[in-house]
C-alpha cells in the first residue's frame, strides 16, 4: 500500500478514536463535557506527520461534539484541537520522548484558555471561568492516558510497524 494511502487511513482511525473516546467516556461539566479524547489526538500527533494529524485532531473533536449536541463548539474546536496538535513531534521512532510528554503542558494550558475564550464569546465570562477546572481536569487526565499508552506501545514499536514515517 501506498504511504500516503496508509496515513490517510490511519488518520481517519484517529479521528473515529478521537471521536468515540470523546463522545462515550465524558463527565459532564458546567461547560460541555470533560473527556479522555485529547490523548488519542496526542498519540495521533506523534504518529502522524503534518498535516494528517491537523485532520485526525480537528475531525474527531469536531465530530464528538456535534455528536453530544454542542455545534456551537464545532469551530472553536477545530481551531483548538488542530493548534494543540502542532506542538507535539512525530520525528523520533519513539512515541513517548520527553519533548512530547513535556509538551502536554503547553497543550493542556492551550486547551483551557482556548475553550475559555470560546466559551466567553459564546456565552459570558462567568461561565468561562466556570469551565476551567473541567478543562484542567481534562487536560491533566489526557496527558496521562497519552504517557500510559505511548509507554506501552513503544513497547511493541507500534510506530515502527505502521511504516507511516519517510526514513
């Protein structure tokens, strides 16, 4: 198979996984939802060279939530999403560097102030304020869930199998 074929089709599993993780596994919050689906945009970001990892970011979590009745947020988060995947780097034939779990921290703070923003313009600054600890809290329970499962699939070079980066 082709290898532009393969990263198009990885990156549209990504963005089904990005998707699912978000809509099935959330805790409501004042402000939508909180949810482990950013970690799937993580690994997918490590994977997957630019732009792939742009679309598997923003489709899955524009997807999700469309899906859980929030189109208001489908802008915002395409935006949010595409941003947050950019800082991490697929070039190393490990998943899990310390420059990509490090990184989840400027991802994480890119997450709330972006959502803080949106929910501001969408609804009004006590809301957004309102919706800062669901966003820590979500931010803090992806970079886990990436770490944990990066560190396992390094394991069984994952990446390597998928023959996705020109070497």
């Amino acid at each position: 198979m082709k290898k532009n074929a393969k990263r198009y089709i990885t990156a549209a599993l990504f963005a089904a996984m990005t998707c699912v993780l978000t809509f099935m596994v959330r805790v409501p919050a004042p402000v939508g939802f909180t949810h482990p689906g950013d970690s799937v945009i993580y690994l997918a970001a490590c994977i997957l060279p630019f732009p792939y990892t742009l679309a598997a970011a923003a489709v899955g979590g524009a997807l999700a939530d469309l899906l859980a009745g929030y189109p208001q947020f489908i802008v915002p988060t395409l935006i949010i999403k595409s941003l947050m995947s950019l800082l991490f780097s697929c070039k190393s034939e490990k998943i899990l560097t310390k420059r990509n779990a490090l990184v989840t921290i400027p991802s994480g703070l890119m997450l709330i102030s972006g959502y803080f923003i949106a929910t501001w313009a969408i609804y009004d600054l006590g809301l957004a304020f309102a919706g800062i600890p669901g966003d820590l809290m979500q931010s803090t329970m992806s970079a886990v869930m990436f770490i944990a499962v990066a560190a396992g699939l390094d394991k069984i070079k994952f990446k390597q199998r998928l023959e996705l980066i020109k070497r």
